[in-house]
C-alpha cells in the first residue's frame, strides 16, 4: 500500500503501533510474577476462580486473589486462593518464584492433594502461611523451619500424618501455629517449651498425639494452648499457673490428675477439661478468676460441693454435670 496515497491508513497504522508499546509498558506486573501465576493456575486445573488470570492482562490490575506491593516495585506480596470446589490438582513448585510474598493461603479447597512444595523456602519475605482444609498430606515438612520469617502458621484441617515436627521451634517469630484437625501421632515435642520470645497462640487439637504433656511447655509463652480431641495421658496442671496464659482447651483425653491443688493464672478466660479421668475438688482458687468466661469440667470424676464466688455461679449445670458426686450451685444442693 502507498501510504503517501492514503494518509489515513498511515495514521491508524501509527496509532496501533503506540497503542501497542504503550500497553505494553504500562503494564505494571513483574514477567516472572506473572509466569509463576499462570503456573500455578495450570497446576490447580486452570479453575474458574481463576478466570481473570489471563497472559495478555496485567496481574496487578484485576487479577483476582492477587495483590502487588506499589512500594515494592509492583511485585506480587498478597495471594490468596479459597473457597472452591473447581480447584483441584497440586501446589506447584512455580510458588518459589514469587519471592516477595508476605501473604499465602491455599484454604477450603477440599481437591487440592499433594504435597507442600519446598520452594516454599525461596519465599524470605512470607509472614503468614496457610494451608487448611485441603486433601494435601505426607509429613509436614521439616523444611518449614528454615521459613524464619513466619509469624502465622495455620496448617488446619488437612491430611498430615506422621509427628509434630520438633525443629519448628527455630521458628522464633511465630504468634500463631495450628497444627490441629490432621492426623498427627506420637507425643508433643518437649521442646515447644521453648517457642521465641513472642506469645504464642498453639493448637494441636484433633490428631492422634498420645503419652504425656512435657512438662517443659508450663515455662512457655502461651497465650492459648488447645490439646482437645487426642489422646494424651497423665498430668496437665503445671499448665494452668502459666503467666500469659488465657485459654486451654484439654477436652477429650485421657488425663488424670487431682484438681484439688492446682493453681491458676488469675487472667485465664477459657478453661475446657472436660472428657477426661480428672479427679478430686473443683479448688477454691477458681473463684479469684474474675475474667472467667467459659468454664467446662464436666464428665470427669470430681467430687464434692462447688466453690462459691467470682464467676463460678454464672456457669449452669452443663459446666459441672457428668461428675462422680459434684454439689452445689447450679447442681443439686450437697446432702
């Protein structure tokens, strides 16, 4: 074509070439961001939650579940993939390559299977990691002590077997672990005494842990512990006086030990033990507990009249019922 004879056609061929190099250089997400995306999507079965994950758009604009960092060279930091039936498939090793991520969570995916990939490692910058309630099993990792910049660790509801792993105590910024709801076996580690400087919130709740609490864990900082539904024996009241202690959940186990004695933080607000072979007398110092807002001891072999005072009048007989001869308010008054 003479385009000296057509000025027209000459603009419009013009107009497409800066259009064209004009997109292209606003696009604002980093290439190898974008290709870890479109990885990992292929590796989740190209989901429909995923639809606007598309090569010829840019994953800082619209991408949904994707957030860049402007102050960061508009490098990906944020993804969160949940709450989907349509993914399925596996983790993909491409994870590693979005090595400015602060936030991760893979959650409520039920088809999601596998194994956590250890390029996870690469991520130097991940403070919160989540993989709950999908189908992805194995051991859980020893590789993730090496993720020392965590702060949250939620690995809830999954397929884990095997036993907690003691090495992720070298995790010395962790507030928060959950490890409950797989199938973990064998006993605690006696050295999650030994967590950090930090207040930790700690669940194990709902895996197969058996044998006794190390007795190490009454010098932690724990701000919640949660041990119910597993099978763990013996003594637990050195749990109890712990300073920054404000909730325990020993629900459904297999603890025995005498009540009678056993001293409390007085700001504990949560305090579940039910379900177990605890004996002797609910103690007196429960009534010093003015924070008190939950309260179950029942099915247990405790005995003998309620303690009046503080808050323990506040709870109905469904906190004290199921015990071998407990009386008083709000049971049935002692004979």
């Amino acid at each position: 074509m003479d385009t000296s004879k057509h000025p027209f056609s000459l603009l419009l061929l013009i107009l497409a070439f800066f259009l064209s190099h004009t997109t292209a250089a606003a696009e604002l997400c980093n290439p190898i961001d974008k290709q870890a995306l479109l990885d990992i999507k292929q590796s989740l079965g190209n989901p429909r939650i995923l639809r606007t994950w598309h090569p010829n758009t840019d994953c800082c604009s619209g991408w949904f579940l994707v957030s860049c960092n402007k102050s960061d060279a508009n490098r990906v930091w944020f993804l969160k993939v949940l709450y989907s039936h349509h993914v399925s498939g596996h983790i993909s090793p491409a994870i590693g390559n979005l090595t400015h991520l602060e936030i991760l969570s893979f959650s409520k995916l039920p088809n999601l299977s596998g194994s956590l990939p250890q390029t996870l490692t690469n991520l130097n910058k991940l403070t919160y990691l989540e993989v709950s309630h999908t189908n992805i099993g194995g051991t859980v990792p020893e590789f993730l002590s090496q993720m020392t910049s965590l702060t949250d660790l939620f690995l809830t509801g999954n397929q884990f077997t095997g036993s907690v792993p003691p090495s992720l105590v070298r995790l010395t910024k962790l507030e928060n672990l959950r490890l409950d709801e797989n199938k973990l076996t064998g006993a605690i580690p006696s050295n999650y005494g030994s967590f950090g400087n930090n207040i930790l919130y700690l669940t194990l709740a709902g895996n197969q842990l058996t044998g006794p609490i190390p007795r190490s864990l009454a010098n932690g900082n724990f701000s919640t512990l949660d041990f119910s539904r597993n099978k763990l024996t013996g003594d637990a009241s050195f749990l109890f006086p712990n300073k920054n202690l404000l909730e325990i959940d020993l629900n459904k186990n297999l603890l025995s030990f005498d009540l009678s004695n056993v001293k409390f933080n007085l700001f504990l607000q949560d305090v579940d033990i039910s379900h177990n072979m605890i004996y002797g007398r609910i103690p007196k110092s429960l009534t010093k507990l003015t924070n008190l807002q939950r309260l179950n001891v029942t099915y247990n072999n405790l005995c003998g009249p309620i303690p009046t005072g503080g808050t323990l009048q506040n709870f109905n007989e469904t906190s004290y019922f199921h015990n071998k001869c407990l009386c008083g308010a709000p049971l049935p008054a002692c004979k």
